[in-house]
C-alpha cells in the first residue's frame, strides 16, 4: 500500500517512523511519503491561509496550493489500477472513522490524507478533488482538534496494522475491541497474585473451552457496561444459551435476533 499525507507540518507525522509503522516501513510492506504543503505555494510568504468570504472567526485553507499538492500526489500514484486514489480529509464534519473502516481502507492500493487546519480547507478542494480522488471526510469522533494530524496518525496506525506481515501474530487482530463488533475482554499476566488481587481461576485451569466461554462472556458484560449503544446492532440470533444466559443476567432478552434491554433492569448502563 501506498500512503501519501500532505500537511504543512510534515514533522508532526514524525511518529510514523516507530513501532510497528515504522518497521512496515523498512520492511517495504507499506509506502508513506509526507508532502509539506508550503511547497506548492507561489509566493514569498509561502501563504496557506486567508480570510473566510462572509466573514467569521478565523482563516480558511486557500485552494491553490492545495490543488497543486493534490494534482502532485495524482501524478505520481502507482500501479496501473483505473481506480481512484481515496482521499480522506480529517474533519468533524466526516463519517465516523470505526475499525470497519479500517478494515475497508487497508483494501485500498492507494490512500491520500489531507491535513486541514484553521477554519478548515477551501469547500471547492473537495469538489475539484472528486474527478481525480474518492473524497471521504472522516472524523475521529464528536470533538474538534487543532488539525487533521493528529487523526492522521491514529487512522495511519488503525489501517496499517492490518496490513498482511504488519503484526508478527495476525490472531492478535481478531481477538480485540470491535473486531467483532464488542468490546475486548480483560487480560492478565504473571504474577497470578499481585497486591492481594487474583487472576480469574478459570484462565489457570486448562479448560480452553472454559476460557473462551469466559472471554466472551467477558466481552457481554464489558460492552454493556462502557458502550452499551454497541449491543444495538448485534446479531444476538445464533446465540448459544450459555451466551443468552450471560446477556440475561446482565439485564438483557434476545427478541428477534436482537437484544433488548428490560425497563426494570439496573446497573452500568448509561
């Protein structure tokens, strides 16, 4: 995969070099190339900004420099593939970035991320950028940061690991939060006693049947708890009833292939 980053701080994408990323990197097994967008500016000032038209608070992104970057990056994608560059623009006015799409960008040949700041990017960027790119504004979450790097790095991190050799355990990915739609079960290490706090005795019998029923077990009474909105959308259908039992007891019924959660049912839910 390929992973261009216009930005004009380049050196905020500095933490791409480490870990897992960074090793990816060496390996070959990604491609990330950070374009500094002064560079494509004309004049002495090397000027990124101006007044919003209607006034307001702030500055917004001019559109040449960000045409000339993108139209750069457009020339220089590889491969032979007729399908378009994606171009994700962090903003809190996007789709919500999930791991699902994680999972639909590492798919991609190619990824194009444009790193907003002030007031935002010149509106007619997106429009101009659609005959060249697949524009998605993606947003971390309901808040606003200072720019789009900081995004950057968690969506670059988020997608890149799921790339094929980026993990040295590719179990690890599928045992986690919201790979199957829950949150991940807690985990433990040696010592099995520490401060006068014990290991579950189920993950030191043996019974792999038993540990995985604990888990997921584990993974219910987690999600109902932090992120009940999660439980929403889950296939409750084909649940075996050890599964439907553990759901009841934290104050759920299965109707319909869904869970529903009973009136008169308390604790740990927002």
């Amino acid at each position: 995969m390929r992973i261009d980053v216009v930005s004009i701080f380049p050196e905020y994408l500095a933490p791409l070099e480490l870990s897992l990323i960074g090793k990816a990197r060496q390996d070959g097994l990604l491609q990330l190339n950070v374009h500094d967008l002064r560079t494509f500016t004309t004049d002495r000032h090397r000027t990124v900004d101006d007044t919003p038209y209607g006034g307001g608070a702030g500055m917004v992104m001019k559109p040449e420099p960000w045409a000339q970057a993108l139209a750069a990056v457009a020339a220089d994608r590889p491969g032979t593939s007729a399908a378009k560059p994606v171009l994700i623009v962090p903003s809190p006015a996007g789709e919500r970035f999930t791991q699902a799409t994680a999972h639909e960008l590492a798919e991609e040949e190619q990824l194009v991320f444009a790193c907003g700041r002030y007031e935002g990017i010149d509106e007619r960027v997106m429009e101009w950028a659609a005959e060249h790119f697949t524009v998605r504004p993606m947003s971390l979450g309901d808040y606003v940061l200072n720019g789009g790097e900081v995004a950057v790095l968690a969506m670059v991190e988020a997608i890149g690991r799921l790339l094929p050799g980026v993990v040295g355990n590719p179990d690890s990915l599928v045992e986690e939060s919201h790979s199957d739609g829950l949150l991940e079960y807690p985990v433990y290490t040696k010592p099995s006693s520490w401060r006068d706090r014990d290991v579950p005795a189920v993950l030191l019998s043996g019974n792999h049947g038993k540990i995985a029923q604990w888990r997921r077990h584990e993974q219910y009474r987690r999600t109902a708890e932090r992120r009940p909105d999660l439980l929403a959308g889950f296939d409750a259908g084909a649940l075996p009833r050890a599964d439907r039992a553990a759901f009841a007891d934290l104050g759920y019924d299965v109707v319909d292939g869904r869970l529903h959660r009973r009136p008169d049912a308390g604790g740990g839910q927002n």
